[in-house]
C-alpha cells in the first residue's frame, strides 16, 4: 500500500513539476511581452494565478515536503536497507 501510494505521489509531483516549468515559461514570455507593448497573455497570466497556479505550487511543496517525511520514517524503521 505505502508503495503504490508513494507511486502515483511520485507521478503526481513529476507531472505537476513539468505544470510549473510551463507556466514559469509563459510568466517569462509574458513580462517580456507585457515591457514591449505586446499582449502576449499578460492579464489571464493574472487572473489564473490565484485560482490555478498558486495551488500547483502549493501542492508541489506539500508533495516534496511530504515525499521526504515519508524517506525520512523509511529510513528510522528500516535502517539496515
């Protein structure tokens, strides 16, 4: 149970770790827009940050936080492995 659960944990972080480079991506492109003078997705940049972006992060922090809690109990139980 704990490894299948650590699993799909793992595949959760992968896939939302490859979300946050995305939409890092599209902050960087979207400054540079937004200092030339071109929209280049600016304002809705803004307005998904509170809803959607702002819990990827969180939940990439709780992930990672909550992965290395898990190692770290692993490693007390189990320290011959």
């Amino acid at each position: 149970m704990k490894e299948q659960f650590t699993k799909w944990l793992n595949r959760i972080l992968v896939a939302d770790v490859f979300f946050v480079f995305l939409i890092f991506g599209w902050f960087a492109i979207a400054v540079l827009g937004k200092s030339t003078g071109i929209s280049l997705g600016w304002e809705l940049w803004l307005k998904l940050w509170q809803p959607v972006f702002n819990p990827a992060l969180g939940l990439l922090m709780a992930g990672a936080i909550l992965s290395g809690i898990m190692n770290w109990v692993a490693k007390r139980l189990n320290p011959d492995v």
